[in-house]
C-alpha cells in the first residue's frame, strides 16, 4: 500500500518532470524482469517526479490485466520510495477496477486512468466510469483526457465533489479552449498534466494554463535532454527551448509520425540506441526499421550540442 495520501501524491507529480518507462520484452514477448529492474534504478538517479508504470509507453494496451500490477510490483520494489510509482488502468468498468485494486496492493502510489475500451459513452456514462474506479481504491486518481473519454468541465466538477481521490487531469487532446475552461472551473482543486504525445512541443504555451507538468517519453532513453529541456519550460528560457525542439524533438516526431504506432515504437528503439535495449514491441505495434534506427542514432549522438542559453554565453 502506498504512504502517500492523494493529495501528497499530486502536489509531488505537479512538482517535477513525469516519464513513463517502457515494458521491456524478450524476444517471446514475455515480460524482462531483469531490464526492467535495471531501467527503473536508472532512471530513479535523474530528477523525475513520478514514473508510470504499464502506462501508454508502457503498452498498457498490450498487457493483460494480470500483468498489470505484476509490473507495477517490480517497479514499486525496484524504485523503493525515491519517486512515486503510478499505474496504468482502464479498458472497460469492471475491468479497470480490476487493474486499480491490483496495482493499490502491488504498492502503487496512484492511478491513470485511460479511456474505456473500443466505444463512445456521454457524460452521465463516463463519469460513472470515473466514480467506480476512484470508489474502489484509496489511492489517487488522474483521468486522462482523450480519444473517446472527453470529460467536460461540468462533469469533471461533479466528480471532483463526488470523488475526494480524483486528484489530476492529464490532457491528450490539445484543445486550448477546453484546457482553459478546465483551469478556470477547477483551478486548483486538480494537478493538472500535460499528455499529448512528444509533450515537449507543447509544454511552453501549456505551462501559461497552468500545466505544471507533462510525460516525456524520451526521458526514458535521453534523460539529461529531458530535464534540462523541462528546466528551461519552467523558466521560460525560450532559446534552450526552441533549440532543444529544432535539433532533436521535431526530427524525432518526423520518424514517430511515418507509421501508427510509432509514438511507442521509437521509444523502445531509443533504449536499444543508448545500450539499453529493452526488446520489442508487442503486436498490433511494429518496430522502426534499421535504416529508421540509424537516423534516431545519429539525432542522439549529437545532442551534446544543445546547451542552454545561459551555458551559452559563458
């Protein structure tokens, strides 16, 4: 069971750079226990602020719900309290209560909570969805926003009466205006998150709505570009930013965008770029191809080059 409340587990989460680790698999697509250990020791040394296990880079989608809080579990031991440990769950009602309860007593410190499976629901219908799963577990939950669970301010009020363990918003969608209305509703009650995919892009105009946070993917395999790059979003050091964008994030969704499913794909060839290969991504997902592999190769090994603008000019 996790020591943190909800509430300390948002404010923390609100407070620093979010990542979410990949699954690594062997070759038989069954769970590497052993790298995952070793990923998540690793990236416990960086300044992170929560890691999500069997979230979306961690093909949440992919696991079975039986897999899901064994994963967390590993995670959970192997990172021992030195940042907060969340967990993936969703999939339909019954389900992603199934997952929540699991992933509470394999000591996650919260939930995200990802979109139902396959169908569109109204209002009434996924907040029923959201109170279910926030009534099963005592630990805090973030509703993520996106695809075909579009939750309304209206609707996120009422269950942020409802549900003192809803704890965060994390936006997947971009939608400016209803990010704001969100803010303006909700202000402070929630922590919110920034979710779309490659966040970075995103994260300067987000952080003026109040989005102190987001998940980088990319931290999982260029740590110190990830937090150095959030450094300079949280003081608006707008040189580092643009830089950090032009020479690394905006080839790398070039590659990410030439294929579905390459959101997650480039991240695990990420791992096996810097020497931490962490296998292959599970069907329906395919792998970047060599040549592809060779580009994101090159992106990083000449991210040495960018510095920040105070670096700069010393």
């Amino acid at each position: 069971m996790s020591k943190m409340t909800p509430q300390e587990m948002a404010q923390k989460i609100g407070s620093g750079l979010l990542s979410f680790p990949v699954t690594p698999f062997k070759a038989d697509y069954s769970f590497d226990e052993a790298t995952y250990r070793a990923n998540m020791d690793w990236l416990c040394g960086y300044d992170v602020a929560g890691l999500f296990a069997a979230g979306g880079t961690g093909e949440f989608f992919s696991l079975t719900p039986t897999e899901v809080p064994e994963v967390v579990k590993v995670a959970v031991d192997e990172t021992k309290g030195r940042v907060p440990v969340l967990a993936g769950t969703g999939y339909g009602t019954a389900i992603a209560r199934e997952i929540a309860v699991g992933a509470e007593k394999a000591g996650a410190d919260g939930l995200l909570l990802l979109p139902p499976y396959l169908t569109h629901s109204e209002q009434e219908g996924l907040a029923a969805h959201v109170e279910a799963v926030c009534a099963s577990v005592k630990i805090g939950v973030i509703v993520y926003n996106r695809d075909n669970a579009i939750l309304q301010p209206d609707t996120l009020a009422r269950l942020a009466e409802r549900c003192p363990n809803l704890v965060g918003y994390k936006d997947g969608i971009g939608d400016i205006e209803l990010m704001t209305r969100v803010y303006t509703k909700l202000g402070d009650r929630l922590t919110y998150v920034g979710g779309l995919p490659t966040a970075e892009t995103f994260a300067l105009p987000y952080l003026d709505m109040g989005v102190t946070t987001y998940s980088s993917a990319v931290f999982n395999f260029v740590p110190e570009f990830a937090t150095n790059f959030y450094a300079a979003v949280r003081r608006r050091d707008h040189a580092t930013i643009h830089a950090g964008l032009k020479d690394f994030i905006l080839p790398l969704i070039a590659i990410r965008n030439r294929k579905k499913g390459y959101a997650v794909s480039i991240i695990k060839a990420g791992m096996k770029v810097i020497g931490r290969d962490s296998g292959p991504v599970r069907p329906p997902l395919t792998d970047l191809t060599e040549q592809e592999i060779a580009e994101l190769t090159a992106l990083v090994k000449n991210l040495p080059a960018i510095r920040s603008s105070q670096q700069a000019a010393e």
